[in-house]
C-alpha cells in the first residue's frame, strides 16, 4: 500500500444518464481533480442501449459521450486529470474508439481509452433457465424468449485494472455505481480486496457521490422545510479520500447548493435496502456506526462505515420485453372539470374494446388528485376547477397502445365539453427489469486498450 496520507480527489461528472454537464466543467477548471467519473446507468438503460446496438452496432452507449467527451477532454487534458466512466453501456469498446476519436481530433494524439468488457452474460444465462427471478419469484424460462440484456454488477478491480492501464480514458458497461469510485482508490491508493476498513470507506464514498447533485442538495430541498439555497447553481460534489481511508465529501468553495449532515445523511439512506448490509460487488457495507462532521460550509468529514467481505455471487440486472403501453392526455376546465373527466375516461375504455384493443391492464390518473396515491381521500373534498386525464394502457401489441390514444385524441370532438388539448401520447415498448444471482466464476471481465 502506499503512503497513507496521499490524498485523491474524485470529483463527480455525471449522475445519470442524461445530466448536466455544466457543473462537472466547473469542477474540472476550479477543483484540481485527480479523477472525472460520470456514473450513466439506470437498471433499465443498458436494456435500452442494447435493443439500440441490434439496430445498428455502431450504437449501444450513452448518447450524450461525444458531448461529454468534446467538452471534457480538453481539460483533462490540460489538468491531467483521468477519467472513468460506464458510459460504455452496451458497447463499451464502441464508447472507448468514439472517444479517441473525438481526443484526437481535438488534439490529444497520445490519448489512451481502455473499455471493461465481460458483464454481458445473457448467453451464459440462456443455459440456465433454472434460476430464480429475485423479484417476480419465477423461473428465469418464463422471460427467456423476451430476454433483451442481462448485465452483471461488475466490481472495482475492474476499474482497477483497466486504469492500471495507463488509459486516460476507462469505459465500462454494467459496474455497479460505487465501484466506479471504489475502483479509482484502488488503483491510486493500492488497496487490496480484503482490506474491509478501506473497502468500506471507497464504497461510501462511491455511494455519497454517485448521484451528482443529490448530495448538495438536488432532490433535497423543500421549500420552507429544509432550504437549499441558489438551487439553480447546484454544483457537482468532489471526494477526498487519503490513503488510510479518511474520507471528505466537498463542494467548490462558495458554490450555491448545499452540503451538510443532512444532505450526506439522505443520500447515504437513498436506495438501501438494509442500512447494515448493502451488498455491493466488493463488500457488504454497514452504515450502522456511520457518522458525518461539518468541517465547512461546503465540506464533510464521513466517518464510522465498516463492511465485510464480498459475496461470492454477482447480481445480474435482467431486462425483457414486456409488452407496450399507449396513454393520452387531456385537461377539462370550469363547472363539473372532474365529473367530465371521469366521463371522459370511461368512454375511452369502452370505444378502444369496441375497436377490438387489447389490454391486459388499465390506468386512469386525474393529475393533482389521484395520480399518485389514487382515491385515497384527499385533504379537501372539494373538486377542482381544473384538471387534467391520463389513461393509459398496457397492451400486447403496438397496434392496440396506438388506439388507445388516439381515442384520448379524438375526444376533442366525441366526448364531454371542454376538452383541452387532448393529445395521444404514442406507443412505447415496455422494457421491465428483474435480476438474478449467479457464481463470479461464470463472469469474466476483460480489459480492451484502444490508442497509444
């Protein structure tokens, strides 16, 4: 292991798949950052980028890269800081060339992109048809012939190995969220996989940051509640994490959002299962002894997770065809808005069956009332002088979600009075997800170095 008092500072380019890009330049320009890494993958986009790459296999990755890429690089470049990414999605080799294409054209002729491959196990899992789907409780045969992806949660010393590369640039597909950051210490601090203090520490630190803004302060605030000041200038946070596992969480100095005991405690809470065992690839982490210290306005010391080892199974993220849905809006105004609307819905129903639709399920939101938490009663029993319909339904074929919505459409003359807007919202194909466990011995994760 090296000096333990080394610093790495990781800062955060990328939440999701499709967000701002803004405040990761202003990292890049004012923070002095070791590391970029932008986290882009939800359980169901990698279904997505696949069903895209079958299409055409020069696709299959986040399709916001080349913005990414274009207006990254040149900094990185400039400030020597490293990037790491699971932008890769289906395709991270075709990721890994479209960036070095886009540094060299930029300039960088010495760039270096590596691409973690390996995750993509749903051939192994067409062999095994036995295994269990963890959430509907049934045989992965059920959804066989509607497999579209099967991804498993690869782990850290993945990205350890690719950045033991020499790459600049590291692309991966299916790593699960705080391995992407875990990686990173890693490879520059030397950690080993049974080093459980620092692999509890890493993994924090990968959960704290793997949502962008939310830890300062996105998907916080509540007006009068818990404040959030200069919301439209949330920035993007940064790490700081030594060599024996002292862990900062930050933001850039004087920067609007916030960042404080009670934004680090939401987001350490946010998509755990169990406080004292989130099983991630490289550990079991328990937050029971966690803690947070407000050093500054804009930094956090963490403290107090502690994790034991890793399973010997990997989770795999299943996504399958499921049918499509077809929905259509309309709004109703004045006297009598919601008795109209609910008119409005029933006739939408009866004329798609008497048109010969098919759905296996309906729902009918009236939005602002019931669209969240249905007829449950209401904190005013009064009706609404406006309001607007969803109907939506879950149909077999394209065909039928297309009929249900132009029905919606076509109530702006045959249906109750005052239709505004009524709009047909279109056909979507339905990609559900589920998961399975399998043995990391059916997983082999590979690293491709494209470049210099």
């Amino acid at each position: 292991m090296k000096d333990p008092r080394t610093r790495l500072r990781v800062g955060v380019g990328a939440g999701m798949a499709d967000d701002r890009v803004g405040p990761a330049i202003a990292l890049l320009e004012q923070c002095e950052l070791d590391y970029l890494v932008c986290e882009c993958l939800a359980e169901r986009t990698i279904a997505r980028e696949t069903l895209a790459r079958q299409h055409d296999d020069k696709l299959g990755f986040n399709p916001m890269l080349a913005e990414r890429m274009r207006s990254f690089l040149p900094l990185c470049r400039e400030k020597g800081v490293r990037l790491v990414s699971n932008m890769g999605a289906a395709n991270p080799v075709g990721a890994a060339q479209a960036a070095l294409a886009i540094g060299r054209s930029l300039g960088w002729q010495d760039l270096k992109c590596a691409a973690i491959v390996g995750d993509d196990v749903a051939d192994r899992l067409r062999g095994h048809p036995e295994l269990q789907l963890r959430e509907r409780k049934l045989p992965l045969e059920e959804i066989l012939p509607r497999l579209a992806s099967a991804n498993a949660y690869l782990g850290a010393d993945t990205v350890r190995d690719a950045l033991a590369t020499g790459a600049h640039v590291v692309l991966s597909g299916r790593v699960a969220d705080p391995s992407l950051f875990l990686g990173v210490a890693m490879h520059h601090h030397g950690w080993a996989h049974d080093d459980l203090p620092r692999m509890a520490a890493g993994t924090i630190m990968g959960h704290l940051l793997e949502c962008s803004a939310q830890v300062t302060g996105g998907y916080f605030a509540d007006p009068g509640r818990k404040e959030v000041p200069r919301l439209a200038e949330l920035p993007y946070p940064y790490a700081d994490i030594y060599g024996d596992g002292e862990l900062h969480i930050a933001k850039p100095d004087g920067s609007g959002g916030r960042l404080d005991r009670m934004t680090c405690t939401e987001q350490a809470l946010y998509e755990i299962h169990d406080p004292r065992a989130y099983i991630t690839p490289d550990c079991v982490l328990s937050l029971d002894g966690l803690s947070f210290e407000e050093l500054t306005p804009d930094r956090v010391a963490v403290r107090g997770a502690s994790a034991r080892a890793r399973t010997d199974t990997y989770k795999v993220v299943v996504g399958y065809a499921d049918g499509w849905i077809g929905a259509g809006e309309v709004a109703y105004a004045g006297l009598n808005a919601v008795a109209r609307a609910q008119l409005a819905a029933r006739i939408v129903q009866e004329r798609f069956r008497l048109d010969g639709g098919t759905a296996s399920e309906f729902q009918v939101d009236l939005i602002g009332m019931t669209s969240l938490h249905g007829d449950r009663p209401r904190a005013s029993s009064e009706d609404p002088y406006e309001v607007r319909l969803r109907i939506a339904a879950r149909c077999p074929d394209k065909k039928s979600a297309h009929l249900l919505g132009d029905h919606v459409r076509q109530l702006n003359m045959q249906g109750p009075y005052g239709a505004g807007g009524p709009v047909n919202l279109g056909a979507k194909e339905v990609i559900a997800v589920d998961s399975v466990l399998i043995p990391r011995n059916w997983v082999t994760p590979q690293v491709i170095t494209v470049g210099a």
